[in-house]
C-alpha cells in the first residue's frame, strides 16, 4: 500500500521524440529516480542522427561525424554519468576537405591545415586556447541563456573557478569570427576564408561573417578532439542511450505520435498521441511536466490554442533555417580509389554561395564495419545546405518539376563527387535522394528544417523554456545548438532543470 502510494507519488515526465537530447534527458531524469516515458512517431530512435535499414544497408540518415567523445567532450561526460561505454572508434584524418586549389586532410594534429594555409599559425594558436577553456567550462556546465537564479548563479561559479582566464574569451564573446580574422589580417585570405566557411557552415549554420568567435572557435576544435565512426552507424548513439534508458526503468513507446500537448490552468498535463501514421484515435497519457525534443515550430503547433503568446511570435519571427539535401547511396568498394578517406568535404568554388550542391559532405561506413552494407559494399551519406521553400513550392505547384529537380541534384552530385574521388561514379549502384519534405515526413521537423539555429551572437541564443512552468524544449534548437555532442549539453542542462522543479 505504502509503496503504491509512493509510486504514484514519483513524478512522471513525458518525452516528445526520441532524438538524441530527450533520450540524454530521459535518461538522465530515469537514473534519478523519475518515471519516464518517451514517445517517439519512429520505429528507431535517433531523428536526424539515426541509422535505417534499406536493402541491406545501415544509412546514417543524417549525422555522420561523432565527436565529443574526448574526456571532456559532452558524450564522454554523459557517458560517466549514466556508465555507458559509446560503440566507438576513433580516424584520423576526421575528413579532407577539398577546395578548388588544395586538399587538406584534416588531421588531429593540425599538421596538414598549417600547412596548406602557412599564415594561419596565430589563428589556430588562438582558437586552441579560446576552445580548451571552452571544453573545460562547458563540461562543468554552462546553462546559456540562463533562465533562473540557479542557472545564473551555476554560471557565475564556473566563471569564478575559471577566472581570470575566462577574461580572455571576451573579445571572442563579442566579436563575430569574421571580426577576429580581420584583427589577424586574414579577412582577404579567399582560400583560407572558404576553407573556415565551409567548416563553420555544418558546425554553426552560418559562415564567418555571421557565426560568433567564442562558438566558432569551439566548433573549428571539432578534427583536434577527435572524430569517430559509430558502430553500426550513428543511430547507435541514440540506440546506446534507449537500451539505458529501459535499463533504468523508463519507457520508449515507438510508433507514438504525439499530436498534442494537453494544457490545464496554464500547466501541461500530459500529451495526447496516436499508435500509427494512420490512425485518427488518441490516447492521453498523463504526465507532471513535458520535455519536447522539437524545433519551437512544432512546439507551437503541438500547443495549438493553448501557445504562449510568446512562442506564437518566436515562430512568426523567426527566419527558417536551413533545411538538407541528401543522397544515401550504396557504392562497390573495389571501384575506389585505395586508401581514400571515408569522410570528404567539397568546396566547388572559392566565392560565391554555398550549400545547394556547391558544398558537399560525404560519408562512407568504414570498411571494416560489414554491419553497414551487403559484402563488398558501402553505405554512403551525402548531404548539402538547402533553403527549404524551394522544394515545399515545386512539391505544392509541380509535382513533376519536383521529383524531377530531385533526380537532376542528385545527377549533379554524384557528377561532383566523381571530380574529386575517381570511378565513384560508377561505383554507385544504389540511390536514394531526400530534400527537406523526406526530413519533414521523418523526423517530424517542421517543413523540414534541421540543424537548429545559426549561432550567431550569444546574445540571441535559446534556452529551454517555453512560456509554460513544468514544459521545456530540447535539442537542436536550443543552446548550443546542432550535433549529436551539442544536444547532449542541452540535455543534460534540461534535465537538471526538470530535477531541480522537484526538489
Ligand atoms: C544532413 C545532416 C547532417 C548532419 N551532420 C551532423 C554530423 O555530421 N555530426 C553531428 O554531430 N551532427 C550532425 N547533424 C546535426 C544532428 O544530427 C542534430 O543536431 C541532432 O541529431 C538533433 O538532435 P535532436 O535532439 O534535436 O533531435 P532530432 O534529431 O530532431 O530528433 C527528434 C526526434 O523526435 C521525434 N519526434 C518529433 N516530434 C514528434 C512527435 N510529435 N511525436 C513523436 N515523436 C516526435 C522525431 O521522430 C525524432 O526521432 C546533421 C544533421 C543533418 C540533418
């Protein structure tokens, strides 16, 4: 009776999706002692860093490069606290990057990048002391924005413990990435601007000119902390942290949509969600407080009415961010040429915009991970920024036009690929293209958009809090933003939020 009574009385958190932020958080509030549920539309965890299974082939549908794994990266923290060992395994190089008048292999000791751009030498100097200090204040927790006296006042003991140092990331907090080239007289280095472009683009959502240095520099430390192939691909994260989560006692309903976020006197109560794509009946399940793991677009519409007047505006102000193009190929290996890298960048030009095909990120699964792809093959990712509407415009007037757009980029990709790594091209037996309405259908993000914001000035960052006392946001879309090592910083901050709302 006793226990009965005790067991309804430990609070029950209802998780909106099964990315890899509200799994961290699930998992986390699970350790702690709270019931939780995640309710997640897939049959697989992971969302935009998930692995599906086509024909044989594990296809990373997103995500491809793990990093955050080092001691103090944001992985390997969650990692001791929840006593997971990650599936992974360290390459070097993490990538090469391919721009029109050099290759640079992007190696953890930097030896190749300092090379190819001499000049450089001060910059990195300074990008390495601004992320170390960076890594080490994040991995004690930084709750950015802070929305309360505890955050304000866990942010000020991190900032004591590190002072003076953390003086010295001023001027970066302050300054764009563009701003602190032009102190170091790099500005008009086309290539070497390109070059850090082209990295800050998938690690930021936005180039030089845009991105803000303190974040820019911590996410150019990205190869110098080491990158890792998944096992099994990168849904394995995601998968890793299910299996703890139902270890711990919590629940992952798969094939739950939630539709709705059901709200009494101002508070969440529950969310309302049907088994099935196809199905119109719902069922409430109750909760005391709600994690949504969504961009704030589909927040606002899973609240409907029942959105704070706040978050309405937040969604009619905001630009859309970007949205992705992507081809999941399946490719001989024997028609490579030997010892090529499993991951490349290409940069088509040295001006000009970028994304839309003109920068390309390719991923290979490593050859000894045969789990990927049928014998003698690989299970290939590749991605390029899109604007979202182009492709929502040709779906709605021109059904045709649209398929047919989709076929002729993925033509002209794989056309650019071949340029830079020989006989991939007919390498190539399988394809399959998405845009942002195959993202849209299966992560459920709004129109498509991923990657979160671009992080731009500090100042304008996101927290988790959403205009409604026991509902937060995780993921992506709140600070620090996109990467699977990114939304496990949001999601452990959300879930000390949510254990500090009990206490
Ligand atoms: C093409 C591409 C390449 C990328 N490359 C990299 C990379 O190389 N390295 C890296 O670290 N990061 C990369 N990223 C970014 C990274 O994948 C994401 O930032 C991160 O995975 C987002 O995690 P999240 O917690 O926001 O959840 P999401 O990935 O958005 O997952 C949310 C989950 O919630 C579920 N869900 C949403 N709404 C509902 C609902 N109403 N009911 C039920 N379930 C719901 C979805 O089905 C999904 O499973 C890439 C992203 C893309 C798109």
């Amino acid at each position: 009776m006793s226990e009965a009574i005790l067991m309804s009385k430990t609070p029950h958190i209802a998780i909106i999706g099964a990315g890899v932020g509200g799994l961290t958080t699930a998992a986390l509030l699970a350790q702690a002692g709270y019931r939780v549920s995640v309710y997640e539309a897939q049959t697989y965890p992971g969302g935009s860093a998930s692995t599906f299974i086509h024909k044989g082939y594990r296809f990373d549908s997103g995500a491809t490069v793990a990093g955050g794994f080092q001691p103090n990266g944001p992985h390997a923290v969650a990692g001791r606290m929840l006593d997971i060992n990650w599936p992974v395994h360290q390459h070097d190089p993490a990538w090469v990057v391919h721009l029109p008048d050099r290759t640079i292999q992007m190696c953890q000791d930097h030896q190749d990048v300092l090379a190819k751009f001499p000049n450089s030498g001060r910059f990195w100097e300074q990008q390495r002391r601004v992320a170390d200090l960076a890594w080490q204040m994040s991995a004690e927790g930084l709750p950015w924005p802070p929305q309360d006296i505890a955050e304000l006042g866990q942010l000020i003991k991190v900032g004591l413990r590190h002072f003076p140092q953390d003086i010295r990331l001023a001027p970066f907090a302050l300054s764009s990435v563009h701003q602190w080239l032009k102190r170091l007289g790099l500005h008009n280095d086309r290539a070497f601007v390109r070059f850090l472009d082209a990295s800050l683009l998938i690690s930021a959502q936005a180039t030089s000119k845009q991105v803000n240095a303190l974040y820019g520099a911590t996410a150019l430390d990205l190869t110098r902390q080491g990158v890792y192939h998944v096992e099994g691909g990168i849904g394995n994260i995601a998968q890793t942290l299910a299996d703890k989560v139902c270890e711990l006692g919590g629940q992952i309903h798969y094939r739950h949509f939630v539709t709705r976020i059901a709200v009494e006197n101002g508070r969440a109560i529950g969310v309302y969600a049907k088994k099935g794509r196809r199905t119109t009946q719902e069922m409430l399940f109750q909760a005391d407080f709600v994690v949504a793991n969504t961009t704030p677009w589909s927040l606002e519409s899973l609240l409907s009415e029942d959105a704070p007047p706040a978050l309405k505006r937040e969604v009619q102000q905001r630009e859309a961010t970007y949205g992705a193009f992507v081809l999941h190929l399946g490719i001989r290996s024997d028609r490579l040429p030997p010892n090529t890298a499993d991951h490349h960048q290409i940069v088509r030009t040295l001006d000009g915009p970028m994304g839309e095909g003109e920068t390309l990120f390719v991923s290979m699964s490593p050859e000894w991970d045969t789990s990927r792809a049928p014998q003698g093959m690989r299970a290939v990712t590749v991605s390029t920024h899109t604007r979202i509407d182009r492709w929502w415009d040709l779906l709605e007037n021109d059904h045709q036009a649209y398929q047919a757009t989709k076929q002729q980029m993925a033509d002209t990709i794989i056309s650019r690929i071949d340029a830079v790594i020989p006989g991939f091209r007919s390498a190539t037996e399988l394809v399959l293209p998405g845009t942002p309405v195959t993202y849209e259908f299966y992560t459920l993000r709004q129109d498509g958009m991923v990657g979160g914001f671009p992080q731009t000035s500090l100042f304008r960052a996101r927290g988790p809090r959403t205009g409604i006392p026991n509902l937060r946001l995780v993921g992506d879309s709140i600070f620090p933003g996109q990467s699977t090592a990114g939304v496990t910083l949001g999601g452990i901050r959300v879930a000390k939020d949510v254990m500090r709302q009990f206490n």
